[in-house]
C-alpha cells in the first residue's frame, strides 16, 4: 500500500541540470553534424576542374592576372585550372554567368575593378548584383600610364596638357569600353586638367591598342601590361604614371604628380569571385590557396615582368577595399557627370 505521503525519488524525475546538460549535448550533436558535412565537403573540394571567367578579351591586366593565378593554383589543389574569355555588355556577361551559375566554388569570376565598381553605379537595371557574388580574395593592383602616339607633339605632361588646351577636341582617347577604369580616370583628368578629348570607347584593350599604335587614336590611360611593351621599343610615349610611385619596369617614366600633376591617382585592381551561397569551407579553402599562389616567387617575378604588382587582399579586406572604393568613384562619376550611352 502506497504511503500517501512519501515523495517521489529524485531519480524517477530528471533535475534541472541534466534536463539542461541533455539539451545542451543534443545541440552540440547537431552543430557536429553540421560541420562535419562542410569539413568533409572542404576536403573534397574541388571534384573537378576549375574556370576563371573573365569579363575581358585576351591581353591587359584581368586576362593576365587570371593566367598568372591559373597554373600555380592548379598545381596547389590538384586539378586543372581554366581561364574562359567571356567579354561583352561592358563585363556584364562573365558577372552574370558567375552570379547565376552553381554555388559550388568551381567557377569563379576574375573581377575587374572598373566593371565591379562603375556598372552598379552606372547601369539602372543589370542582370546580376553585388549580393550575387562573395570575394575569394583580392590578387593583384596595377597602376595606369598616360600613354600617347609619338605623333603627339609633346615630350612630357605639361606639354601635353599645354597641347590639347590650344587644341580642344583635337585629341581621340581610347578606353576599354563605357564605364571602364579608362573612361572614368580620364575624364576625371580632364575635369581636373581643363583639357578636352573625344572618348573613343572600345571592347577591351586589344583593339584599343591597335588603333593607338596606327596613330588613330592618340591618347590612352590604361594598365601597363597594355603598353608597356610599345613604351619600351618607341612605339607609344609614357607621359606618366598615375601610382605614387614609379614603374619598376618603366623608371624613367615620372608620376603624375613628379610630372606637375599633383592630385591624379587611379589605380585598377583584379580580385577572384564566386557565386553568394557557396559553401564558407571552400570559399576559405580557396581563399587560402589562392593566396599560395600568389605569393610563390616564381608568380611574383611574372607579375613583375608583366608590370603587375601582387597585392593579396582577404575576403574582409577585399569588401572593404570595394566599398571604399564605391564611394570615391561615385562622388567622381557625378562631379564628372559620367553618362552610360
């Protein structure tokens, strides 16, 4: 017969702290099992070969950065690294593939500082957003040159700012297309300089080149990579250099602000992209090989030759290299009244 008033044993209900310790070790049980997924997926990564995607032809600072990237990254991972040319719709094309392509870090996009920046800026309605894509990791920065057709009867910057003022819309300059670092940076040295030009916009820098070469067009501030090979052997003249320092492979070029133009800086940079949503354990795989990659010296010494300075920024401080950036160019785009055609 039960007595009426013994009292329950303790052990027949569970105290409070096991209740806790309970759920506490169901949690990390589950945690667990989410990690082990992503590590084992981290492992596992990458299954296949990998794309670089990039918004530009052949040539020039992105195609060049991709490539040097593409065969020490491949080395490092164990698979075959390919670089894919998508231009066209001033970049629009390669970010659209990327940003709405699988989320599983084999295809990656080697963005350009001048579309990533300037389009969202400049295009009312564009198939893809900033949201769209999450930084691998900054590469690598050029500086630009103020390059002219020997044609043009300057020897250095004050005679050929001197020039174009007498001679006001004389002068064609090329760009890499609307809204290109080109475009953009020599228009703000025109609003700075009082000079004016005629923008001849082009799909790359290939052909820009070649119509600068002929004498077509006379003007073109771009990347290194771009001239500095037709500086060299005559073909074109370096006015100067838009970084705070000089060119290692151009020395005898000044800066801007050596050559009398204090205040005009413009620099482009190239980092790697994958589509928003793909695992954070092979954006950090990739993110950490990549930064292998660049930091060989054999990578080093091609960036060298190639007149590209490598520059390898985390995913955090590519975000905020890519907002600061974000707010110089737009107060510039509108003091400049940039337009999209």
């Amino acid at each position: 017969m039960k007595n009426p008033e013994a009292k329950p044993c303790m052990a027949a209900r569970p105290s409070r702290f096991a209740s806790q310790l309970a759920k506490r070790l169901r949690h990390g049980l589950a945690l667990a099992g989410l990690c082990l997924p992503l590590a084992v997926l981290a492992q596992a990564f990458p299954s296949k070969s990998i794309t670089l995607v990039v918004p530009n032809p052949p040539g020039g600072l992105v195609d060049t950065s991709a490539r040097l990237v593409a065969e020490p990254l491949g080395r490092l991972i164990g698979q075959s690294v390919v670089v894919d040319n998508k231009p066209g719709a001033s970049g629009n094309l390669a970010y659209q593939s990327v940003a709405r392509g699988a989320k599983d870090g084999h295809t990656l996009l080697v963005s350009y500082s001048g579309y990533h920046i300037a389009n969202p800026i400049l295009m009312d309605k564009l198939p893809w957003e900033l949201k769209d894509l999450t930084p691998v990791g900054l590469i690598t920065i050029a500086t630009n040159v103020i390059a002219v057709h020997p044609s043009v009867p300057a020897n250095n910057l004050k005679e050929f700012i001197a020039y174009a003022k007498q001679n006001p819309g004389k002068l064609n300059y090329a760009s890499q297309g609307n809204g290109s670092v080109s475009h953009i940076g020599t228009e703000i040295f025109k609003l700075q300089t009082g000079v004016s030009m005629v923008h001849v916009p082009y799909k790359g820098s290939g052909q820009a080149i070649a119509d600068v070469l002929a004498g077509q067009v006379e003007v073109f501030i771009t990347t290194p990579p771009s001239v500095m090979g037709h500086v060299q052997s005559g073909k074109l003249r370096a006015l100067a250099v838009t970084g705070k320092t000089r060119h290692p492979q151009m020395p005898q070029v000044p800066t801007a602000a050596e050559a009398g133009l204090s205040g005009f800086e413009l620099e482009s940079w190239v980092a790697l992209y994958a589509a928003a949503g793909t695992p954070p354990a092979v954006l950090q795989k990739l993110s950490q090989e990549v930064k292998r990659s660049m930091e060989l010296p054999e990578t080093r010494q091609r960036a060298d030759l190639a007149g590209i300075e490598v520059r390898f920024l985390s995913p955090a401080e590519t975000t905020r290299q890519l907002e600061r950036e974000t707010i110089d160019w737009s107060r510039a785009i509108k003091a400049a009244n940039i337009k999209m055609d």
